[in-house]
C-alpha cells in the first residue's frame, strides 16, 4: 500500500510539474523583446526573438497556416534588425531573406486581383507590407542597382497597400455614416497615413540612392527630383519633411542654392520651437538674429552649467518630437551652405526677393520679412546645432559646425568661433589617442581600417588649426584697426 501510495504521488508531481513547465506566451514573449530593443538591451531581445523564431517554425513544420506565417516573417523582421544592431549585417540579411521567401510562397494573398474585398483585402494588404518593410531594410543594406531593387519592390507593395486601404476608407466611411460609429474609420484612416509616410519614405530612398550611389546614371537628376516631388505630394508635414529636406540638397547640388532657401527654412520651420527648448539647455537659445550676443560659459563651467539646468516637462516633450539627430545634423549642414550662398548673392539679401523662385517651391517661410535671409539661415543653424548638443555634447561634427556658424555672422564672433573650435580639436586629439593606442592589437583589414581613420582624423586636425590660425588672424587686424 505504501509502494502504491508513493507512485500516485510521484505522478502527481510530474503532471504538476508539466503544468508548471508550460511554455510562455508567444505574444507575450515578442511584446518583451520589443521592450528589450526599445531600452536597447540587444543581447536579451535577440535572445527572446530566437525563441520566438523557433518555436514558430516548429508551429509551422507541424500545421501550417497564412497567419503564423506573416506572424513568423514579421518576427524574422525584427530579429533581423536586432541583429543588424548588434553589427552582424549578414545574419540580418538572412533573416530578411527568410522572411520574403515565407511571404512570397505558392498560394499568398500577394496574387490577389484588385476585386478583393473585406477580410481578404485587409489580409493581402498586411501580407503587402511586410514585404515592403523588408524589402526598406534590405535596401538600406545594399547600394547600387541592388539596392535600387528592393525600394522599388518596397514602393510597389506600399502603393497597393494605399490603394486597398483607400478603397476600404471610402466604404468604412459610408458604413459608418449609417451606424453612426467611426471606430472603425479612424484605424483604416491611421493606417491608411501609416501607409503613405513609409511609401513617402521610399520615394526619399531611392531619391538619395540617385545623389549617391547612382549619380552616373542617365537622367539621375531628373529621375531624383520626380521622386522627391512625388514623395511632397503623398503625406502630411510629418512624412514629408525627409523630402522637403532632400529637395533642398538636390537645388544644392544643382548649384540651384537660393532656390533650396524656401524648402530648407520650411523643414526648420517645423521643428523651430520645438528646437528653441532644447537650445536654451546649453545656453544658446536667443531672439532671432541675435548670434553674435551668446555668451559662452567658461571651458571649466560649461558641462556643470548644461547638467544644471533643469529639463522641465516641456523641454523633454519637445525632445520627443523633433526629428533624428543625423536628420537634424544634416539640416544645420544646409542652412549653412545656404548661408554661403547668399554671401554670394548680393541680389538676394532680403526675404520678399524670394518671390522669383519656381512655383513648386514652398509659398511660405517661417521668418520676418524685414529680416536678413543670410543671418537668419545662420541664427537657424545655431538653434538646430544648439539642440544637438542638448542631446549629446560628445559628437566632434556639433562642435565644429558651431564654430562654422559663428565665423560665419556678421560681424564675426570670433570669441565664441574659436571656442567651439578649440573644443571640437582638443576632442578630436582624444580620438586619435585612444585609436593609436588600439593600433598595436590590430591585424590585417582592421589595422588597415584604423591606420585610414587616423588619417582621416589627422587631416580633420590640420583643417581646424588652419582655421584657427586664420580666426586669430583676423581677431589681430580687428584690433588693429580699432
């Protein structure tokens, strides 16, 4: 009876213990690597997107269907780019591939015909974006024709994914006009402008690939200005500001510059407040045209003087909404190209002589007609470089382009030029330290990587003493003739 006793128990234990073995939600698990990548903790978000990788596959080895299939390809997405951040490209263009082939096989709603209708439109057109969020990613790690392929893959998939939706945003609009509920409406409206900013983005990809990597190619110029006017006629200011953006670089490369004015100060316009609270962190912010009154705390002072302020809930609200930090570094590039050019063009000195320029350009700027458009695109650069280094004063290129944008105003605040200069050299002196000092642990293709980096760096500290040199030279005349 004892022995009996002890056998029920013991197969007690093992169900309960199988119980408790159950494996985790497979929603659940994806929703915590998600949380993982978003506070960047890589290694546990690749851990748990293998987990979920492997587990579907097992699904799908024993019963496959279409919705675990786009449930596994969106999976492999992700933990593509989890790879991709953790440095390994070619495990991340692996997982991308393997989520095609998935969405690409025999039978998938991707062969649907335009009389769709219902669930199986709203199918075909999620099947439809995943392939284009894919193809997005394996463009941006090819270059050339390669890359040329897969946007123009992504942009086919987006434009049906918008033609679906339209269709079913007109017909959700009538059906809610008869029950009076809008529910519905608003999330096909959500994802019908989800839709047109990624096909907006596109559109900039390949532009970008036609200035680039593609510049040789036959009507390259024409061929990047149709895309970037098609990627201004699809969103809202949010999706269209990498356009805008692009647009002016392309007037710029044209040696079009003054007509690259209106779409550059229409792009700064959009983060203007937004940039003006982060500026004021560091001591930069000011009235517009005022770049030659900063004051600059003292090189003792000046990290204790940023981490003193306090970053209210306004400033971190507005953090949130600007655009990236290349994006922004970017902006700051041009409208101190811009700038030169109007030194250049003493016809253009004032704002109401914008009026000549082509009817596609933007109709309004964000700036007092009785102000100069070359202080201005000046004082614009400083407030966007101003936010950059809100967000982090360890980037070398801030500081020199600071220094850039004051020798640039009229007069010249040489004082607060050679500061950020000074700076971004004694900056620049630590990089080269700490890579000559890897240097003897290196072999092969990564010494040869290092030694071009040091020459780079080496070539980047000559530029700044030069212009140091010529800053000083100027500071002595200024005196000279005082």
């Amino acid at each position: 009876k004892k022995s009996s006793s002890s056998k029920k128990n013991k197969a007690t234990r093992r169900q309960n213990a199988a119980v408790d073995a159950s494996p985790p939600d497979l929603n659940e698990v994806i929703s915590q690597a998600d949380l993982a990548m978003e506070r960047s903790d890589v290694e546990q978000a690749l851990q748990l997107y293998h987990y979920a990788v492997v587990t579907l596959r097992k699904t799908i080895s024993a019963s496959s269907n279409k919705a675990t299939e786009l449930m596994l390809a969106r999976v492999l997405g992700k933990f593509g780019e989890a790879k991709v951040s953790a440095g390994d490209q070619d495990g991340g263009r692996s997982d991308f591939n393997d989520a095609l082939l998935l969405l690409d096989s025999p039978g998938d709603p991707e062969v649907m015909t335009s009389i769709e209708e219902g669930d199986e439109a709203l199918e075909s057109e999620e099947w439809k974006e995943a392939k284009a969020g894919l193809c997005m990613y394996l463009g941006q790690l090819s270059s050339g024709n390669e890359a040329l392929e897969y946007f123009t893959k992504a942009i086919l998939n987006l434009r049906a994914c918008v033609g679906i939706l339209e269709t079913r945003e007109v017909k959700s609009s009538s059906e809610a006009a008869v029950v009076d509920d809008i529910g519905s409406d608003t999330i096909i409206g959500n994802s019908l402008m989800g839709a047109r900013r990624q096909l907006c983005t596109a559109h900039c990809s390949v532009a970008e690939l036609y200035l680039t990597d593609l510049c040789d190619e036959v009507d390259a110029e024409s061929k990047c200005e149709s895309y970037l006017k098609s990627a201004l006629q699809l969103g809202d200011n949010e999706s269209t500001a990498d356009a805008t953006q692009a647009m002016a670089n392309l007037r710029l490369c044209q040696s079009r510059g003054v007509e690259a004015i209106p779409y550059i100060l229409e792009v700064y316009g959009r983060m203007k407040e937004a940039v003006s609270a982060m500026t004021d962190l560091v001591g930069l912010g000011c009235s517009e045209n005022k770049s030659t009154t900063h004051e600059l705390p003292a090189d003792s002072q000046h990290a204790d003087d940023i981490e003193a302020k306090e970053l209210k809930d306004d400033v971190l609200h507005a953090a949130h909404k600007l655009p990236g930090f290349d994006f922004r570094c970017q902006t700051a590039k041009i409208l101190l190209e811009c700038a030169s050019v109007l030194e250049e063009q003493e016809d253009f000195k004032k704002t109401d002589q914008l009026s000549s320029c082509p009817s596609d350009s933007p109709s309004e700027i964000d700036m007092n007609k009785d102000t100069e458009q070359r202080p201005y695109c000046i004082e614009a650069a400083i407030q966007v470089l101003g936010s950059l280094l809100a967000e982090n004063d360890e980037v070398v290129e801030v500081w020199y382009l600071l220094g850039c944008a004051f020798a640039s105003t009229m007069p010249k605040n040489i004082e607060a030029a050679k500061y950020y200069w000074e700076t971004a050299l004694e900056m620049l002196g630590k990089v080269k330290e700490g890579v000559e000092q890897d240097m003897p642990m290196l072999k092969g293709d990564n010494e040869e990587d290092v030694q071009s980096e040091v020459e780079d760096v080496n070539t980047k500290i000559e530029e700044l003493k030069m212009k140091l040199s010529e800053l000083e030279g100027k500071a002595f005349n200024s005196m000279d003739e005082g």
